[in-house]
C-alpha cells in the first residue's frame, strides 16, 4: 500500500519544488535590506544583513521548506514509480534533507545575528552555504543518475530526458569543489538549472511506461494485485 500511495500525485511535487526556489529567490531579494554573497562575506556584512533582513529571511527559508517537501514527494515517488533501489531513496533524502537543513540554519542566523559572536555567525553562515548548496546537489546528483539509468534499463521515455539526466547527474558532483574552494558556488546556478530541467522534463510527461519484459517492469495486474497485499 505505501508503494501504490507513493505513485499517486508525486509529479505535483517536481513544479512545487522549482517554482517554490525561484520564488524564495526573487522575495527573498525584493525584501531584503541589501545583498550578501556568502562565501566571501565578512563578519560585519553577515551580521549586518542578517540583522537588518529578517523578513527577507523568513520568507525565503520558509518557501524553500515548502520547495523541499515537494522535492522529497516527487523524488520518493519517482524513485517508486521505476522501482529505483535503495540508493535513490537515500539521494532524495539527502537532497531534500539538506536543503530543508540550510533554510533552518538561514533562520537560526536570523535570529541570532544581533547577539551571537563573530565564530558563531561565520560557522552558521559556512553551515548554511555546504549544506544547502554542495550537499543538496550531491543528492540530487544521485536521483538524476539512479532514477534515469533505471528508466533506461526498462525502455522508458522521453529518451532525451533520461539520457540528459544520466550525464547531468555526474555534472552536479562539481559543486562539492565548492567545499575547499568557496568562491566556485558562482557556478552553482547552472547545476542547479540542469536539475530543474530534469525535474520540470519528468513532472510534465512522466517516465512513459517500461518496455515489456525488462528489467523491473511491472504489469497493471501484478502492480494491482501487490497493491491489494500490502
């Protein structure tokens, strides 16, 4: 029963995660008191903006929550819907988990930064920026290369969109140079749009249906059947 109720209304969640980010982005920006750039930031700047945009903040983290719910729906039921193994289900979580983790620590940063100390701000700020930025795309990495690479063993389509995602996915492991290297997060937008490509691609049309006798594939009535078992 979990698997038939993760297959149901899962392609909603891919628009609700991309419009959701785009929208924490242009708010986020039209409220905010000024900009910050966080790898480069110093202190007084962090602690200036941080104090100064709170409602900024808020509503940006709290529509980025939003976009992570829709991300973790849409990836646990796609992963579902080609019965993707373990390792995609670990990926959403992680890329869902993460971004959802960095819009916290955005808040907690707003709400401190008028009181906390110099090394608080500055390991808050690096806290928010890894997590949000290289680990959320590592997870998401791993969703686009598990889940197309399985749609590819059972023949689904649109090829094009699978084939995009199985060389997009590795892609996006480029952003974990921005661990060591800070200022290569300017990149981070172009990851970002391939995996909003890849998501925008399958929410529209689906993954079409796996080919007869391949791998994984499932018949209506033995998809029915385990349905009513469970």
């Amino acid at each position: 029963m979990e698997n038939r109720n993760l297959r149901r209304g899962w392609r909603l969640g891919g628009p609700v995660f991309v419009v959701g980010f785009i929208a924490s982005l242009v708010l986020g920006a039209v409220l905010a008191r000024g900009s910050v750039f966080l790898p480069t930031a110093t202190v007084g700047q962090l602690r200036d903006y941080y104090e100064h945009s709170g409602t900024a903040v808020a509503v940006s983290s709290l529509l980025q929550l939003v976009a992570a719910a829709g991300l973790l729906r849409f990836g646990l039921g796609v992963s579902a819907a080609v019965g993707a193994d373990r390792h995609a289900r670990y990926a959403i979580w992680l890329a869902a988990g993460a971004f959802a983790v960095s819009s916290a620590l955005a808040l907690a940063l707003a709400a401190v930064a008028s009181r906390a100390d110099d090394a608080t701000l500055v390991v808050l700020a690096r806290l928010t920026l890894a997590v949000g930025g290289p680990f959320h795309l590592t997870g998401l990495a791993g969703l686009l290369w598990y889940v197309s690479r399985r749609a590819q063993a059972q023949g689904r389509g649109p090829r094009w969109l699978l084939l995009f995602g199985a060389a997009a996915g590795p892609l996006l492991l480029f952003s974990l140079i921005a661990i060591p290297v800070p200022v290569v997060t300017r990149v981070e937008p172009l990851w970002r749009l391939l995996a909003a490509v890849w998501i925008t691609g399958v929410s529209a049309g689906g993954l079409g249906r796996a080919a007869s006798g391949a791998p994984g594939a499932v018949s209506p009535r033995t998809e029915r059947e385990s349905s009513a078992k469970g």
